[in-house]
C-alpha cells in the first residue's frame, strides 16, 4: 500500500503546475496572445494614439522581447522599440486607419509561424485585405519574446 501511495504523490508532484516550471506555452496560450498582439498594435497604429498605447501594446510581451525585421534592417529590445514607436506618434507615422488580420498560423515548439495581412473597412462594412505578409512568433516563460517580420 506504501508503494501505490508513494507512486501516486510522486505522480500529483510531477504533474502539478507549480513543480513543473518550465511549461511550454502551446497553441491555446500563443494564439489569444498572438491575436491581442495585433490588436494591440492596431490602437497604437491609429492616429491619435499615445504613449499610453504602446506601454499597453509592450506590457503584452515578455519584458525581454526581441523585435527584427529583416528588410528593414530593424532588431529592437523592448526599451528601442518603444523610443521607435514614440517618435512615430511623434512625427505623425501612423494617420490611416489600418486592421491587421491573421489569416493563417502553423504552430511549432515556442514558436509561431503567422500569416496576417493589413487590411481597411471598406464603407460596406468589408474587410479589404492587403498583401499576405509572414512573422515568427516566439515564447519564454509563456509570453511573445521574439517577433521575427519576414517580408
């Protein structure tokens, strides 16, 4: 009886959330994160928006986030993506109103691959989609760390 008992607590310890604490953050905690992320970043991609919104749009990820975006030669920790994001509010970058969309995912171990594309309202009420464009998507510690552009 001592052996079934001890086999059944070693199990509950193994499998209780706080004894594994390097869980991996799978398609049910990326994709609401990944759809957030662009709905985030659509507010802070209007005009009108505010510092406000980027430290909302960044409290999203991890505080150890890495963007890059290779064609334009861009790779930001969090503190330059936040100056990069100001100085376009600041300079008026960010003027059409603009909707981000995903449009296709492939999930992997910590990363997705995403499919997304801008798009407008159109005055029916449609959504006009633009070029499909790609970004990876990576997780630490069960947020965004890493947003990859490759377009």
């Amino acid at each position: 009886m001592k052996y079934y008992l001890s086999i059944l607590l070693t199990l509950c310890c193994l499998l209780s959330p706080s004894a594994n604490a390097s869980q991996t953050c799978d398609a049910e905690c990326q994709l609401p994160q990944i759809h957030a992320y662009f709905k985030a970043l659509d507010k802070v991609s209007q005009s009108g928006s505010s510092e406000q919104d980027v430290d909302d749009f960044l409290g999203l990820l991890h505080p150890n986030v890495n963007y890059i975006h290779l064609e334009y030669g861009a790779n930001f920790d969090r503190a330059s993506w936040r100056s990069a994001f100001i100085r376009n509010i600041a300079r008026g970058a960010y003027q059409q109103p603009k909707e981000q969309r995903v449009l296709n995912y492939i999930v992997g171990k910590n990363h997705v691959a995403v499919e997304y594309a801008h798009g407008s309202i159109q005055p029916d009420g449609q959504w006009q989609q633009e070029q499909p464009l790609l970004v990876l998507f990576g997780f630490t510690d069960g947020k965004i760390s890493l947003v990859k552009e490759l377009w």
